[in-house]
C-alpha cells in the first residue's frame, strides 16, 4: 500500500486509482486527467492484475438509459405480435337462408371492431300459374351486395352491425289470356290474345342495413360459426303497365286505382329481412 499526500498534477498528468466497475470482473485503474490540483490524501494500490481501461464519458452513460429501453421496446413488439400472431385478423365466410346463399369476406380492426363485405343471391326464379281462365306469370330475381360494420360490446363473439346494402330485388308479375275477363279498378276487361296487365315491384338500390348476430369477431386461426338477424330498411315501389289493345281500352282511372290497391299492399313492407347461420374460416 503507497501513499501520496498533496499531488498536484498538470494537464497532461494522469491519476491512477483501482475501481470496481459493475459488469466487469477484477479491479480496472481509471484514467483522470484534465482534474483540478488536488490537495487531499489519496491512497492507491495497484496490484498487477489491473487492467487500464477508460471510464465511460458522460455522453456514453447518457446513451445506456436510452438504449435500455429500446431493448424493453422491442421485447413487448416482439411479445405482441406472438399474440397478434394467435388472433387473425383476416376471415372468410359462406352463409345460407335469407337472402339466399351469401360469400363473405371480414377484415378485424381490433377486437371490439370488425369490417366486413358479402354478397347474398338467390338467382332469378320464374312460375307460372293459371286461375280463372288467366295465366299469371311470375319472375323473381335477388342478390345483394353488402358492406357492413361489427361492433362487439363485450369479449364474446355476440355483436351489432350496421350497414349499407347494394340491392337488386325485383318482381315482375304479368296477367293475360285470350278469352278471359280481367278486372282492372272498377272495371271488367276482356282479353284478347297479346293483352297483358304487368306489375313490377322493386325494392329500392340502395339501403341502410341494421341486425345483430353472432360471429366474425378476432379469435385464433381456424373454424368458426356465424348467425345473422337483420334486415335492409327500404320501402319497394310498385309500377304498372299494359300491353296489347288492352292498353287502349283501359282507362288511366282504373289503372291507377288499381295501382294505388296494389301499392296499398305491398307498401306495408318497408324491410327485406336477413336471417342466415354460416361457417367461416380465419387465417
């Protein structure tokens, strides 16, 4: 053990003093310079086994904090997207009932929100019928194309959807027959061959959807269920029209009251219903 009283050093003289530096094993001398003359007792020891090694500046222990947490940063990124990894946000999905077959597509914004777009058909369907000597035509033709939002109030898969629905709901009906009579407002009409009383209802293009249902929510990959009960909030319109020498004999009265009677009932739908259960698939 030595013993230095009153060193006083010049700019360029050097101090050396054992340290224990936390992370290193065995003493280090530290080299000081550019210090003030120090007029106080230092005791030194300096055993062999020191290495000299430069104590960090403080820009270095500045930087260290900084990059502490740029480690913690990026073992939670790294956490999180092992948990994103179990929770897909991407789904496929068929689903059957009304309105017909559909095929879906749903995209998951979080766990309390999802997006989603469908398209439901039934095709066109076509029968005929006769009564009273009157052939009645009839053409149905349904699809709809859908863009819908999910909203889960809790962390089950139960939800709230709301929406818009591109429609294409038509009915075509067609009454005629020769030799038959037809009754058209306050009026009875003779047919004759190529005479026609045509009605078209068709429910509007463009309509905001409200339902709940069950499904769709961010779950881990795999098999899931679906169920819908909603419905597209529209009123449909009801045209008529005539064909053949009906058309000429007919007055415009009787053809508007009865499309007036037939709008009186069909005008109390105001709504296409949904009602589906489906599978989907997410991954």
């Amino acid at each position: 053990m030595g013993k230095v009283k009153g060193l006083n050093r010049g700019p360029n003289e050097v101090q050396r003093r054992c340290v224990q530096i936390p992370g290193i094993s065995g003493p280090v001398v530290a080299a000081q310079s550019d210090f003030a003359p120090l007029n106080c007792e230092h005791h030194f020891q300096l055993p062999s086994a020191c290495a000299v090694k430069t104590m960090p500046t403080p820009t270095q222990r500045d930087v260290q904090p900084f990059a502490r947490s740029v480690l913690r940063l990026g073992a939670f990124s790294a956490l999180a997207l092992c948990a994103l990894s179990n929770a897909q946000a991407n789904e496929i999905y068929g689903a059957i009932g009304v309105p017909g077959v559909m095929l879906g597509y749903a995209h998951s914004l979080s766990p309390s929100a999802t997006v989603r777009a469908d398209y439901g058909t039934l095709g066109s369907r076509t029968s005929t019928s006769t009564e009273e000597g009157i052939n009645y035509s009839t053409r149905l033709k349904a699809n709809r194309l859908g863009l819908f939002a999910d909203w889960f109030p809790s962390q089950n898969n139960f939800r709230l959807t709301g929406g818009l629905t591109a429609n294409q709901y038509k009915v075509d009906l067609a009454g005629g027959g020769s030799g038959s009579t037809i009754s058209i407002g306050n009026t009875t009409y003779a047919l004759q061959a190529g005479d026609r009383f045509n009605v078209q209802v068709k429910f509007p293009s463009t309509t905001p959807y409200l339902g709940l249902g069950w499904g769709h929510q961010r779950a881990a990959k795999g098999w899931g269920f679906n169920a819908d009960l909603g419905a597209s909030l529209g009123k449909a319109k009801v045209t008529t029209s005539l064909s053949g020498a009906l058309a000429s004999q007919v007055s415009q009265a009787d053809l508007d009251a009865e499309t007036a009677e037939i709008r009186d009932g069909v005008g109390k739908v105001r709504f296409i219903p949904q009602l589906t259960v489906g599978a989907s698939y997410r991954f």
